[in-house]
C-alpha cells in the first residue's frame, strides 16, 4: 500500500468516523441494543423452576403419610397446597393453579407396611414438557431423600441398592443465568454486527452517495476497509459493554482469561461484520437488508447455535445446517470460556472454524461487490 | 361510507400483496420459521454423549451399563480403563455424561450397603444437565428397584408412579408448535399493520387520503382491517400445519381458539397502528415493531415459562396480549379447554385491544391535524 492509498483510506475513515458519531441511530444499535437486550433476556430467560406449586392428596393421614410430605414442605423446589379430594386437584391443575399433584391413596400406609412398594400416584401437567420433566426429576430426589432419611432413621442398611453421587462441572449450582448469559452475548453481538454493516453499503446505494464515491480515486478494497474499522471498533465496544453487564451485574463467573476472549469476539466480529456486508451489497436497500440480516443472522443464531435448544438432540439434517451458523462456534467458545476456563480442545477447533468463515464472508463480500453501475 | 372502507381495505390488501417481495416477506420467512422451529427447538433429549467407567467389571455392573447403552437418550462414546480421560472428555464435550461404576460397587450390592454409583454431568448447559440426571436417574432407580426385587431385599416402603396429563410422552414439540402460532401471528400482523400508514407517509400518499371524505375513524379502519384479515389468514395455516404435518392434538373447538385469535389479532393491531402513526418513515415504524417484537415474544412464556420470572418481570408480563393467547392455545390444543374456562384470558386481551385502539385514533388524529 503506498502513500496515497494510505491518505485516502484515513480520509474515508474520517468520513465513516464522523458520520457514526452524527447519527446516533449506529451508536444505539452498537451500545444500546446489546445493553437493553441483554437486561430484558438476563432478568425474564430462566429454566430454574423453583416454588412450583404442587397439589398434595393424603386420602387417610398418618405417621408415614406425614413424614412423605414434610419433605416436599422442606424443599426449595415445591410450595405444596393440600387438597382433600383428587378431583379438587385436578380441577386446581386444569386451571393452571398447581403443576402437579402427588396423591397418596388410602391404603398407602397399608400397603406400606404388607410388603412394600406402596404407589404414589405423580401427576404433573404435562403442556410445559420441559417444565413438566424437571419437576418429575425433583419428585424423585425428594423420593430419594426420603427413603434415605427412613432408612437412617431405622438404623438399617441402605434404603435402595445404589447410591447416585451426582456432580455437575462447571455450574455447580445448575444456574440457567449463568449458561443463558454468555449464549446471548453470542446472539445478540450476530444481531448488531450484521445490523451494524448491513446498513452502510445499502445506505449509500439508496442515497446514491455510491456513485459519488465511484468517480473519486479511492478503489473498492479501501472503500470496505474504510466501513469494516471503525464498525469492528464500535462491535468490540458493545461487545466488551456486553460481557461487563454478564460478569458485573449478572454475576457470570469469567474462568478463561480475558485475552482468550478478546480474541475469540475479534474474529467472530470479522465474520458478523463480512456477513453485514454481503447482506448489504447483495441488497442495495435498506429495509430489505434489514430484513435479511434479521432473517438470516439473528434467528439462526438463536435456534441453531445451541445456545437454548441441544444441538445433539435436534434432527440429523438440521445438525448439518447448524454448521454454517457462525454463532455455534462462538457460542461454544463463550460457554467454555465463562465457566470452564481455558479449555484449548474447545477454543482451538472452534476458534479456527471462525476464522475460515471470516475469510469466506470477507473474501464474498470483496468479490461481489464491484465499482460499476448496473 | 361502508363502501368507501371497504374499498380502502381492497386497495390495502393489494399493497401489501401486489409486491413481490413484501409477498416474499409475508410468506417465506414464516414457513421457513414454522418448519426451523419446529424440528429445531426441542428441550427433549437424544444421543447425549456418554462415557462409562466401569471398575467393578462384573454381572451385575455390566447390566446397568447394557441398560444405558440400551436407552434412546444415550449413546456411548468411550467406555474408560482408567480415570485419566474423563476431565478431558468433559472438558472437550465429547462426554455430557460420565458415569463411574466403583470397584465395590457389586460387594456393595450383597452386603446391603448402597452401591456407589457416580455421575459427572457437564454442567454449562444447566438445563440439559438437568435432563440427564433426571433421565439417568430414572435408568438407576429402575436397576435399584428391580435388582432389590431380584435378590430377595426388602421393597421400599413406597414407589413412584408418575404420569403426565396432556401429553403423555412429554414431547416438547406438543409444546412449542402451538407457540408458534401465536408468535408468527404476532409478527406478521404487526409488520402488515405498523408499515401501513409510515409507508403512506413516506411516499406522501397519506395527503391524499386525507382530502378524501373518509373521516380519520374510517381511515383507521380501513388500515386495521387488512393486517386483521392477514394475521387470522396466517395463523389458520399454522394451526393446519400443527395439525397435520406436526400431528398435535387439537383436542378443543374452534371456538374457544377462534374467538382467542380475533381478540390477539385486534390487540396486535392496535398496538401496530399505534406505532405506525408515531412513526414518520418505514425504517422508524420498523425499528418501532422490533423493540416492541422482541420482549414481548421472550416475556411471554414461548420458551421459558414466566413463572420463573421476577415477580416483577411478571407483573410487566400483564400488559402482553401474546401471554394470554399462548395460554389458550395450549389450553385448546393440548387440554381442550372451552370457552368458559378461559374468560379470564379473553378479557384482559379485550382490554388491551380496546385501549390502544382508542390510543391509536387519539394519536392518529393529533398527527394529522
């Protein structure tokens, strides 16, 4: 690059530079959307259930009724309402006033004592599947407990052949917050790096101010570097913002080290901003960019990346697409970054990945988009 | 004057479908988004890769790992010798689960002692590794008790025998699909309806209409109408395709879930034709429908229920008229609810519908006078 190249590309930069800081609009879609996005998802996306209101039904009280459900009294998880009857229970859960019903029919003390086994019926509405299957798990723990505590009580051996030591790694307290948070950055740094660049080459399109820069001598390359610097600057800025609202507000813990994480979001911001660009020149108007940046980046990013739904759980075909979804990588990188550490055999892999989309959408983005009218 | 509406409605309906690529935006993205939806976004879990470290290598521990290897959710990767490969296996997430089988663990099992049975789960993903122990604790409670059984121990004093109404087989699509009627409704009408007046005003047609003899109340109609006939036309597709291709049950009437659509298409509406008359062009009636789009779609129970929400998050959650249809959608297909049984979902969507209509014409008057 010689002397002259260099004059016009920090005389460009100058312009774009300048026009971000006249029109606020760029400001708030680097700053404010992230922030705002970020607090709405933080404080209203969580999985936890916990006080979920359960229906008790104890046909014919006694001593080992009672010792039954003082352990859903005594669990974080349950805020248990007593009925008489099963079929004020079911009305109360038709009408969505508890979740589920635990039910101890008449004889469960009788059969208890004759040879065991005694059934507790456990219904739970099931409309809420994923609801329905946690609560199903915390029925058994609080089962569990139970026998445990009758067994130690009798001073007898085990209550059930095997004891289960679970261990969660990585998020012990199985906070949904802490997965969500470090995902949504992911989804939320696609929406406004794309949004970001999506707009400025269709802007200019649609203004004609394009054919005003054509006639000058600046070529097509410093025209897209001219755009890519200073939205790579402002994308970094939201995106620090971002993980400072996760680790200082929300509590995130951050295991990894900062760098790891600088340089992650640098080259995913590569790929978001290359992804803006081809959307822009390909669109040349900016309510159709605006949709297809929408379309294309954002719900993507929020179904395909895994950063709610499991990609091992999904379809082997929607498995496959979920490769050219940039989000997935980084999301991955996020998720290890925040609260595992600096796990290399993640980062790496998905860190090259990254990085051969980054030049796939900028090498697109150089290549289509030409200096010439048509 | 009937006529005259109607003939604004016409000639809306036309606008909005003359051009091909607002066809394009009506009609791709919602398919695209109902079939992306509907195979992707599932919380029920398949493969979840395991690992199993089995030291006590006899009769008893090779049958539990047989009915691991035997349950649709899992899938083994690596059956471990030693513990070395386990912090990397979890780490790398080529395990989400790692179950470790202790040496003592048949001699435990004899001597009536409680067989220790240890299972690391990759926490970072909090509610899949919710879903594993529970479904890994279902596999080793079912080897508890039939073990127990086998071997002459004593039964435990009570069994789980848990059921789930409505949906038997927990399938998380019975779940999401009818959501999504309510969330393409949602952003299809208000994108029809917010678009309408800013597209008139920023191709300086809306003078026009205003020198007409139709008073701004007509006009008002005349632009609600369009996005209402639009939104119900949507949302019956859906409702064909959950139906049909998704095999949900629709186990209530029509009625209670028609009259529910018609109240949450007027409120959408409303809420539309109030961003519209705000807005001066086409870009700010947009940017408007998307900050109004997005939290109402996550506060509304789509994905993670709103009981789980801050009391406050929750109390916010009232003034969301797709909280309310997503109840009645559920309601209808899943537990074939009537409408008696949802009046209390009906009216406060009323209630929203008639106020920012009201809202609507007091703003539309102010900016056109």
């Amino acid at each position: 690059m010689n002397a002259g190249a260099l004059r016009r590309l920090s005389g460009l930069l100058r312009k774009e530079s300048l026009q971000i800081w006249r029109d606020p609009s760029a400001l708030a879609i680097a700053f404010l959307l992230p922030a705002v996005l970020l607090l709405i998802f933080g404080y209203g996306v969580s999985l936890d259930a916990r006080n979920v209101p359960i229906a008790l039904v104890v046909q014919r009280p006694g001593a080992l009724a009672a010792s039954f459900t003082s352990q859903f009294a005594r669990s974080p998880f349950f805020r248990p309402r007593r009925f008489l009857t099963i079929q004020d229970a079911e009305r109360a859960m038709t009408a969505q006033l508890v979740q589920g019903i635990v039910w101890l029919p008449s004889d469960f003390a009788r059969r208890a004592e004759a040879g065991g086994s005694s059934p507790i019926g456990v219904i739970v509405n099931g409309v809420d599947a994923n609801d329905a299957r946690i609560i199903e798990g915390y029925v058994q723990q609080v089962w569990a407990t139970w026998l445990t505590a009758r067994a130690q009580a009798a001073g007898g051996g085990a209550a059930l052949p095997l004891s289960v030591a679970p261990q969660v790694r990585f998020n012990q307290a199985v906070d949904s917050r802490d997965y969500l948070v470090p995902g949504l950055i992911a989804v939320i740094m696609t929406l406004t790096g794309a949004l970001l660049t999506a707009l400025v080459i269709a802007r200019e399109w649609e203004r004609g101010t394009m054919e005003a820069l054509m006639v000058t001598r600046v070529t097509m390359r410093e025209i897209l570097l001219a755009k890519l610097i200073p939205y790579f600057v402002l994308g970094m800025g939201g995106m620090a913002a971002s993980v400072a609202i996760a680790v200082l507000l929300f509590g995130v813990p951050l295991e990894g080290s900062v760098w790891v994480l600088t340089a992650a979001s640098g080259l995913f911001m590569l790929t978001a901003l290359g992804m803006g660009l081809v959307i822009s020149s390909i669109a040349r108007n900016q309510f159709v960019a605006g949709q297809i940046a929408i379309i294309t980046t954002f719900l993507p990013a929020f179904l395909l990346s895994g950063f709610v739904f499991d990609i091992n759980s999904m379809p082997r075909v929607v498995q496959i697409i979920t490769h050219i979804v940039a989000a997935r990588y980084f999301v991955a990188i996020l998720q290890s970054v925040f609260l595992a550490g600096n796990v290399w055999s993640v980062i790496l892999p998905n860190a090259f990945a990254l990085a051969v989309m980054a030049a796939i959408f900028l090498g697109l983005a150089r290549a289509i988009t030409h200096k010439r009218l048509d | 004057m009937i006529r005259q509406v109607l003939a604004l409605i016409v000639k809306e309906l036309l606008a909005v479908l003359r051009d091909a690529k607002s066809r394009m935006v009506l009609i791709g993205p919602p398919l695209i988004q109902l079939l992306v939806f509907g195979y992707a976004a599932t919380f029920d879990l398949n493969h979840v890769p395991v690992a199993i470290y089995d030291q006590d290598r006899s009769a008893a521990s090779r049958d539990l790992v047989a009915r691991f290897l035997g349950a649709p959710s899992f899938q083994l990767v690596a059956m471990l010798r030693s513990d070395r490969r386990i912090d990397a296996l979890l780490d790398s997430r080529q395990a989400q689960l790692v179950l470790v089988i202790d040496r003592r663990f048949t001699h435990d099992l004899l001597t009536g002692q409680a067989a220790p049975v240890q299972a690391i789960v990759d926490g970072r993903n909090s509610n899949t590794a919710l879903l594993i122990e529970g479904y890994a604790n279902t596999i080793l409670t079912d080897f508890s008790l039939n073990w127990g059984a086998d071997h002459g121990r004593p039964a435990p004093p009570a069994v789980l025998d848990m059921r789930a109404r409505y949906n038997p087989s927990l399938s998380s699509r019975w779940f999401i699909v009818p959501g999504i009627v309510a969330l393409l409704t949602q952003v299809v009408t208000l994108l029809v309806v917010a678009l309408s007046v800013a597209r008139e005003r920023e191709t300086g047609t809306f003078d026009q209409l205003l020198v007409t003899p139709l008073r701004p109340i007509d006009i008002l109609l005349g632009k609600g109408l369009p996005g209402l006939l639009i939104g119900v036309f949507e949302a019956s597709v859906i409702i064909a395709a959950a139906v049909w291709w998704f095999d949900v049950p629709l186990r209530g009437g029509l009625l209670p879930l028609y009259l529910g659509l018609l109240l949450f298409v007027v409120a959408v509406t409303g809420i539309g034709l109030m961003i519209s008359s705000l807005a001066a062009t086409q870009q700010q009636a947009l940017l408007g429908a998307f900050l109004f789009m997005v939290p109402s779609i996550i506060l509304s129970g789509f994905a993670t229920p709103i009981a789980n929400m801050p009391v406050w998050v929750q109390d916010l959650t009232l003034l969301n008229p797709m909280r309310y249809f997503l109840v009645i959608v559920r309601a209808v297909f899943l537990q074939g609810a009537d409408t008696r049984m949802l009046t209390s979902q009906y009216w406060p969507m009323a209630a929203i519908g008639g106020a920012s209509l009201v809202a609507a014409a007091w703003l539309f008057r102010k900016r056109t006078v």
